[in-house]
C-alpha cells in the first residue's frame, strides 16, 4: 500500500480535531472562566461542569464589565 494511502487516514483525524477546536477561538481565560470580549463588556462562555463549588460571578474582567453567562 502506498504511503499516502497509510497517512491519509491521520491526516484526516488531525484535520477532524483541528476543526473542532475552532469553537473557543480568541476565548480568553480568567481564573476557571473562559469568556469574550465582546464591544468593551465581557460574556462568560465557560466553566469547568464537573466542579461542585460554591461560584461568584465576577462583576468585572480586565476592567471590562461581565453582561453575560451561562447558566453556572
């Protein structure tokens, strides 16, 4: 079998993973959250589900005001 009928079949996982990691693209980390500058303000757009901790929302990040979460 030709060599590129071996390596095909990573090629295409690497490419398959790389395109699925696309979602978070420019996301930004603070602590635990993960968030968006959006227009000047802050959107929280994730956080770790398997914690059972007690959460506060920050009311700011990087002096920019958080408008939006998930449900936490």
């Amino acid at each position: 079998m030709p060599l590129i009928m071996k390596a095909t079949p990573l090629i295409l996982i690497f490419g398959m993973i790389s395109i699925l990691s696309l979602g978070n693209v420019g996301a930004e980390q603070f602590g635990l959250f993960t968030y968006d500058e959006v227009d000047g303000t802050v959107e929280i757009t994730g956080f770790p589900e398997d914690l059972e901790i007690h959460v506060d929302i920050p009311a700011e990040i990087d002096g920019k005001p958080v408008v939006a979460s998930l449900s936490i």
